[in-house]
C-alpha cells in the first residue's frame, strides 16, 4: 500500500524534478521503489523477530502450565503440550494461599498508591500555587528523593518499623511508601500550568483553600491521576523487595514474596512453579493490556524532567 | 514534606548509624568510627561493587542500545507498526518474581529451553549456575529482557518530538538512513540520551529481584551486587554496620550519577 502512495507521489514529483536534471529518470525512480519496499519488509520482519523473542518466555509459561512434569523433563518431547493438563492450576492455587497473598496484594498496593497520589498531589499543589520559607530548599530534597534508590536506605526502615512494633502489618507496609517523589514532582509541573485564575475567581466567591484544592484543581488533575497512578500501581503490587524484609509471616506476604517461597517448596514441580507464576501474571497481564495507554503515558511523564 | 520525612530521616540515620557496630535491633551501639566502611570493603564488599560495575556497564550498554534500535524501527511510518510497540512494555510491568522464575526454567541445566537449543546446535550445554560469569550472564540477560522495553517507549516518544519536515527533507536531498540517524537524530536525542542513560543506570544499581529468585547472588559471590549484599549483610547475616556502609556507598553512587546528568543537560542546553 505504502508503495502504490510513495510511486503516485514520484510521478507528480517527477516532472517538476526532471526540470532541475536527470536527478530521477524512470528506471532508477523504479529501482529506489523496490529498495524501499525490501527495506519495509526488513522493518517488520526485525519487529516481529524482536516481538517473538520478548513474548517467548511468557509464552513458554503459559505452555508449561498446563504440561504435565515429565513432558516438560524430556527432552524429545514437543515444545507444544501433549495434553492439556489444565488441573494444574487448580492444584498450584490450592497448594499455597494464594487468595490471602492476593488480598493482601490489593490492600498493599491500593492503599500505597492512593497515598502515593493523594501526598503527591498536595505537595505538588503547595510547590507550585504556595510561597513558603524554605521552598527552594525542600524542593531539591525533593528532587534528590526522586534519584535516590529507596533500597539504599532499607535497613534504616526497617530499624524505624522494628521500634514501632510495625514489622508483620499492613501500617508497616503502606506507610513508608505512601509518599512519592515522583508524584510530588509531577503534580507540581502539572498545577505549574493550570490556570490561577480559576482558583482566585473561586476565592473571591468565598471558597476556602482545601475546598479550592479538591473542587478546582483536583478535578484537572485527573489525566496525570490515571497515568501516575497506574505506574505507582503495577511499582507497588510488584516491588519484592520491601515485603521481604517487613513481612516475614505466610498470612502478611504479598503475592510476589509468596511466590517466591512457593519456588523453594516446588522447586522439582516445574508444572506447577509455571502454574502459580502463571496465577500472579494473570492479572497484571490483563491490567496492562487494559490500561496500555495510560501506562505509556505514565512511562513517558516520570521520565520528562 | 511528608516525602522529605521518608526519605531524609533514614538517610541520616544510616549515614549515622554506619559509623556504629550492632544488630539491625541493638539497642546499644558502639561507635566504631570508619571500620564499618573498611570492614565492609574487605568483606565481600568491594567485589560487590565490581558485580555491580560490570553487571551496570553491561546492562546499560544492551537495554540502551535495544531501546534505541527497537524504537528507530518502530517508528518508520508504517502501517500497523505503532501497535506492535506494546508487548515491548510487557516485561517491564509484570511482576519481576514470576518472569525470574520462568527465567530459571528456562536456563535450566538439561531440560531448559537454552540448554535443549545449545545441544540441538551441537554446542557444548552449560549449567548457568555453576560459574559466577554464566551466572551473571543470565542475571544479565533477564535484566536486559525485562527493561529494556521502557527505553523503547521513552526513546519513541523522543524520536516523535524530532522534527519531522527537516529530516524528510533531508532525505529528499539524498541522505540515506544512517546519515539521517548520525547528523539529524542522534545530536537531537543528547537530551534524552542523558535522561535515558540515567533511568537505566539506577536500575541496573538497584536490581535485586531476580538475583534473590535465580542466584541467591551465588556461585562464590559472582552475582551479589551492592544492593544483595545490602540485604545479605543486613537482613541474613545480621552485619548491620556493613550493610549501612554499602548503603551510604550505594547512595553516593546513585548521588553521583545523578550530578553528572545535571552538569550534562546544563552543559548542553547552555550551548543551544
């Protein structure tokens, strides 16, 4: 299709071209077509190659899952299941407890987020309509807080969560990650653009702050609530390393933590470990197809800086 | 403020508390001065660092240039080609645990998918975790697979903020497709560049999951970057100075990198 367009556009081209020479006689008008429709095809031929190539391993799970162990042990056997054996999810589900560790996912990485964007978006509201003392000074913390890996300050958090008595709970979870320095950041820029007047045409009718804040401005924020909100969401219901070292009792684990611990207990099931790796892709998979636009987005807004 | 709480507080509390020896629940300390640091450096630590230096350098150098590469394809103006983008973001947001996992059936010694292809192609099988090298090399790989989608977003959403009348017309004087990449896109993408440069960089720093899942940062220490042995000292071994030394280590680190994103962005945009 592509090819048909870029000939009709040569032939209007060409005349007006031939006045200037013999830049594109006919014949090499006709060789440059076909050079361009094989580097088209070389085009999607490496998206594809590269596509497969990325989807393999899921794709390898999904198999697997559904194998039975020794199919997946020989090595003459089909890459395709022979038979489908689709009770192994069944079994993988019923032999940890997974709906608890999904519960607590929810829990976990809801409320994380909702504090993630309600913090971000008050800090940001404040840095970008407020003059404060210290501003300035605050707000490059709260750009080295953006840079600085979290994970480097773990045992710190863990220490303050120990004297709390926080260890084995939701408060020790959500707490520490309910303030988000990208949020913050975002909000700012976002309400650095939104119009003062509408807040000063609300204060004249008698609106307070906080009612300025959630009738007028919050409700324009709600772009960057979706986009900042799905990325802070799919962090939080992913981030392993946090739940590690604060939860360490099977009831409060998080589904990434208690996979994990199912791997060492069916290290020799590899049916089943693909299975219950299979239960926790799932509905992130069905999440991130859903929301593909939002989290383009969300990807693309932490990163303009 | 709130996030300067979160993040401020620990951040002195471990810069103080890495000058003391004791558990991470010790409620007495004892105020070693600097051994945390030279302790940590002679214990493991400074092989941590050089795992993270080589795994960083790598993963920085393939998730940066797949990035780059995928997204120069993706955005040739052809029909249905902006849709294929899509699977490339799914390895970034799936969780981290379950695609390790699957990553280590897949390097499996024997019946492995790797292993099963290395033996169909007459090549010598390997056990990915019986040698520090392969097994950093499959840390690598995975880390490679499972990021580098981000950098095609980020660098195709630059690449669509390029002009676009320009190249064309560059291309109708007669520059090929290298040419156009060299002297019209690659100067224009310096920016994202650094920004990129630094995004992948902090994430190869920080990268744990996969480690914990495949390697346990074995064999002989071969995978245990700084971050693992943030954990292994701190949360395993109960080495809790050690662990505070490599974490202030690991932040000047991250600290660094950072300024020399904004020395290069300043430089650049002083020069335009």
């Amino acid at each position: 299709m592509t090819s048909t367009t870029s000939t009709a556009a040569g032939r209007v081209v060409t005349p007006a071209v031939g006045t200037r020479g013999p830049l594109l006689s006919a014949p090499r008008r006709r060789g440059a077509n076909r050079r361009r429709l094989l580097a088209h095809v070389l085009v999607y031929g490496a998206v594809t190659l590269a596509v497969i190539i990325v989807a393999f391993p899921l794709i390898w799970m999904l198999l697997a899952a559904v194998k039975s162990n020794a199919q997946i042990l020989d090595l003459r056997a089909s890459l395709w299941p022979s038979q489908f054996h689709w009770g192994n999810i069944k079994q993988a589900w019923d032999s940890a407890p997974f709906g608890r560790w999904f519960l607590n996912t929810v829990v976990f990485a809801g409320a994380a987020t909702i504090g993630q964007i309600l913090t971000g978006m008050l800090a940001g509201y404040a840095f970008a309509m407020y003059d404060f003392p210290g501003k300035r000074v605050l707000f490059y913390v709260l750009l080295s807080g953006l840079m600085v890996p979290f994970a480097t300050v773990i045992v710190p958090v863990v220490q303050i969560l120990g004297d709390l008595h926080w260890l084995n709970t939701y408060q020790g979870l959500i707490v520490p990650n309910i303030a988000s320095a990208l949020g913050a950041f975002l909000f700012r820029q976002f309400f650095l653009g939104a119009p003062a007047e509408l807040g000063e045409a609300a204060h004249m009718d008698g609106a307070s702050e906080l009612r300025i804040f959630f009738n007028v401005y919050a409700p324009l924020g709600r772009p960057i609530i979706a986009a900042f909100g799905i990325i802070a969401f799919l962090q939080n219901w992913n981030n392993f390393l946090f739940p590690l070292i604060v939860v360490n009792t099977t009831s409060m684990e998080v589904l990434s933590q208690g996979l994990s611990v199912f791997q060492t207990q069916f290290s020799t099931n590899y049916n089943l470990m693909m299975a219950a790796a299979l239960i926790v892709v799932a509905p992130v998979l069905l999440v991130a197809v859903l929301a593909q636009r939002h989290i383009v987005e969300g990807i693309t807004l932490g990163a303009v800086q | 403020m709130l996030t300067a709480a979160f993040s401020l507080l620990p951040l002195g509390m471990l810069a103080y508390r890495s000058l003391f020896s004791g558990g991470v629940f010790a409620t007495t300390l004892q105020y070693v001065g600097l051994q945390n640091y030279s302790n940590a450096i002679s214990q493991g630590g400074a092989h941590a660092l050089e795992v993270t230096g080589i795994y960083t350098a790598g993963f920085v150098v393939l998730a940066m240039g797949l990035g780059l590469g995928i997204a120069l394809l993706l955005n040739v103006n052809l029909p249905g080609l902006s849709r294929l983008r899509a699977p490339f973001i799914i390895p970034v947001v799936v969780p981290t645990v379950a695609t390790a996992l699957i990553w280590g059936n897949l390097f499996a010694p024997d019946f492995g998918f790797i292993n099963r292809t290395l033996g169909a192609l007459g090549l010598p099988e390997a056990d990915f975790t019986s040698s520090p090298s392969l097994a950093l090399t499959m840390i690598l790989t995975f880390g490679v697979w499972q990021f580098f989608g981000e950098n095609v977003i980020l660098y195709l959403a630059s690449l669509k903020t390029l002009p676009v009348d320009v190249i064309e017309a560059a291309s109708v004087d007669g520059a090929g497709p290298w040419a156009r990449f060299r002297y019209m896109r690659w100067p224009l993408l310096r920016r994202s560049n650094v920004l990129i440069w630094v995004i992948t960089t902090l994430t190869g720093l920080q990268t744990f999951t996969q480690i914990y899942v495949l390697t346990n940062g074995g064999p002989n220490g071969g995978t245990t970057t700084a971050l693992y042995y943030i954990y292994n000292q701190g949360f395993v071994q109960f080495n809790t100075g050690l662990a505070d030394a490599m974490g202030v280590i690991l932040f000047l680190i991250s600290l660094g990198v950072t300024i020399v994103q904004v020395a290069l962005i300043g430089r650049g945009s002083r020069r335009d």
